[in-house]
C-alpha cells in the first residue's frame, strides 16, 4: 500500500478476550456482528495504550469517536470460550477522522479469524463533526497542523 | 394471590416478534440474557397501547423507567425464527415505581416459553428517584393520591 | 455499475422494526453493530418473500449461509423508537456464493441511516463451503448452470 | 439462611471484566440484560476454578447447562469502561441441578452493583434433563449419593 498523507506509524496494541456463550449462535460460532463489539475494545485499549481514556475524552472534552463505516472479512470461525487476540493499529489520521484496522487471531493456535477497519469521524456530543483537540494528536498519529 | 393496596387491574397487551438468528446460541435456542430484551419490548408496546410513548415520557417529561430487579423462569425454549407472542401487564403500580409481568409464548403452538418480572422506579435522568407525573397515573393504573 | 457474470435482476425486499432501547448506546443513538443484526433480519426476510424459509434451509437442506464478508456506511444515526425500514436485494449470486445489499431508511422522514452488504458462502453444517441445491437457483436469481 | 440439604460449602470464584461501549444504553449505563450475560462470565470462571472446563463438558461428556430461572437486583449502575468484579458461587446443587449466586461491585469504590442467580437443569444435546456424570460431583459440591 502506498504511502498516503495521513498514513501514521503503525503501533500495534494487543489486547485479549475470551469467547463468551452469549456471543455464540446455532452455527456454533460466533455470530458475526459481534466482532464489531471486539473491534471497539481493541480500540479502547489501543487508546488506553497510547495514554487516552477515551470515557475522560468523551466526558471532559466533549470528542465522541463516532463509527463513518465499518468492514470485517471472516477467514475462520471463532469458537465458544477461545481465547482471542485482538490486534488494533491506527491506520490513518487527521484531525476530523481516524481509521483504524485489526486482525484477530486465536491464541492457542493463531489461526487468523478477521480482519477489518473502522472509520471514525470526531463528534460533538450533538453529534457534529468536530476537530480533535491538539493535545491528542500525538497519541492517534497525527503529525500534520491539521 | 391477594390483592393488595396497588394492585391494579390488568390489562394485557399483546406483542409479536420473530427470533433473530443473533439471538440464538450454540445450544440452538434464544440465549437466555435476550428474553429480558424481549420484555422491555413488551413493556414499550404496553405503554404505547395504553396511550404513552416512552420515548417522549423520557425526553419531554425527564422521567426515567429503571429497572430495580428483574425474574424470569424459563419454561421451554424459544427456537429461531419461531413467532413470539409477549403478553405484557401491570401488576403493581405506585407514583415511584410500577411492577410489569409477562409471559411469553409460541405464536405457532402455544407453548409457555417464559414467565416473568421487572420491577421499576421512576428516576430523573440524573438516576435519582422520583415520582411519577400524575399525568401519567391513569395509564400505569394508579388511582391513589399517590 | 458495470454489468457483471452472476450479477441479478434486482428485486428489493422490505421489512420493518422497531430501534430498542436495548439497541442504543450512551451516545443515544442504535450502537453500530446492531445494523449488522438489521440485515440479518432483511437478509431472512428476502428469502421468505421469495419463498425461501431460511430455518428450513439449514435444516431439511443442511445449507448454511456463513457470512464471509460485511461493510456499512453509516450515514445517519438511528434512534430509539424509530420505525426503520430495511431494504435488502440479491446483488450477485453462484451457486457457492451470494451478495446481498441493503439500505436502512428512517420509516418516519426517509433520511438514510446505513447501507452496507454481506457476502455469503454456502456451507455444510460442519461449515465447508458447498454447492447451493439447484432447486434454490430461482429464489436466490442464479440463472446460469453453475 | 437456614442450612438445607443440597446446600455446599462456598467457594467464591472473582473474575473481572471491563465494560464495553456495546453494553451501554441511552441512559448512560450498562443495559440491564447485560448482567445476566455477566452472570454466565462469572459461571465459566467458576467452573474453570474447579477444574471444569464448561466447553469440554458439553462436548465430551455431552452434558448442558440449561438455564430454569434468573433472578437480579440492581443496586447501582455500571458504568462505561468501569472495571467490574464479578463474585460467583454455587448455593445449592444436586445431580439434576445447580444453583449459582453472584455478587458485581466496581472495582475501583467496591459500590454493589447486582446481586442475582441462575438456576440450572442438567440436559442432554437435545436439550432432556439429565444426571450430572458422578466425576463433577465434587466440582459443583455435590456430596451425597445423588
């Protein structure tokens, strides 16, 4: 992939989970939408990690990350009480969005399970876009004045 | 059972949903945790039958329905894609908090799938207790002086 | 959009619900994963106005649609209450594979939510990929021999 | 609480979790459905402490947990990210069945948030009550002759 304006060191957080019954389904997997849900933890502890509590965000600076669009490609099922690793890194960045990707991979025999992106548009609490404040930039990549 | 001061009389609404897939868990049948989802559905249905949007009670009125406890006995399961017929009443109202019960059948052969509660107090949005407006008396069957 | 081999006429299919309160998130709108289980209820509601009963499918045929790939452009949030109307259409399908697309519209005042798509393959209850029964070719609008 | 027969000794299994943003509703706090999804994390970890692995039983020794009846009360509201310390123990169990108690505090001030319990039936795959294989009966506290 080519380098793009915006593109940003890649910094990759692993976190852990575990498979919950509840996420599973007849097929006896997991149900698909529920990698979403994953993404979005790898994601707050991608933050936490780079020194961000998005919740404090959200309180005291009024940013919401809010999702522009979301893509998953499933290559192998994840199983009921696997443990999962969940691979986040920021993509791209300005100051208005931020995409990040991931790729999941049971532990026991990382067997890859999905990739995937999410792109987030920085919010209002009244959900209108906004920028991110500066003292944020460095911790999702962005080098640029905006 | 006896009646009590509080008791109302019951009106029973009736509320209709099929099973989603998503529901479903590796055992193949409704994960338990979604029958109380399915309550609060019959709880909306109750309230807009009995002439009260909740959506509107919250943002007009900043009346809050939490959920204090919550019962449910699990008579047989729920399959997907079966249709669920949600039967849902008031059992017990006060101007700071009201009592819903319900049962749950399959619209197909009848059978009991489950039976239970939630019980409620009125809260600002700021989740403190609070009573309810008398305006809304009436609907959830309280007839004291509250 | 070119007109592509396994490309279908499009027939759209409708179907509507209602945003839960169990759907919403602390930003106040329908949590971004929940579109996901929207085009799943789409998704079986397709097949059963082309005559398809998806349980049966799964259990009479032991065909399972796996879901191989999904995205979503969230265009505007939905909110609880909302009456939301899912439109699902056959965008390209073989006999080991389909693509169905959808669009979400706020039932209310029209305003898109969220379009997005899922690709599908067609697989054993053990989940290897398989051959969809010629008797679903018309339903699912595979014209070709396969 | 008088001493039954049936009753065990209480080992009390802690396992912690975070809070997702999925888990969240409008009103600002976690779901109330989601505590029974908490209840069945806490269940496994239970197990997992006594030597059982949960996915292992179902597969090998085909015995389910099936849920007969859940009860909760709420004492205080989860918040997002908060850290959530999940207590679980079995307060009765015979060869047929098993009763689980939990207790959820925050992990930071140690407020209860939920104290509630599952009660289980022993089935088979296809879902007709069963007796526990004699080899769990220590594991669940089981000490009679069943």
């Amino acid at each position: 992939m080519a380098h793009r304006p915006g593109d940003v060191e890649r910094r990759i957080v692993e976190t852990r989970l575990r498979v919950r019954y509840a996420e599973t389904d007849q097929m006896g997997v997991v149900y698909h939408a529920n990698y979403l849900v994953w993404m979005e933890v790898g994601r707050v502890e991608y933050c936490r990690a780079a020194g961000i509590r998005y919740r404090e965000m959200e309180r005291q600076d009024k940013v919401l990350l809010t999702v522009a669009e979301a893509g998953c490609r499933y290559h192998a099922p994840a199983l009921y009480d696997d443990e999962v690793v969940v691979r986040t890194w920021v993509a791209q960045a300005h100051p208005r969005m931020v995409r990040f990707e991931y790729e999941m991979v049971a532990a026991e025999d990382g067997r890859r399970l999905v990739t995937g992106f999410t792109k987030h548009v920085f919010c209002t609490p009244a959900l209108k876009p906004t920028k991110l404040p500066s003292k944020y930039f460095q911790e999702f990549g962005i080098t640029g004045n905006g």
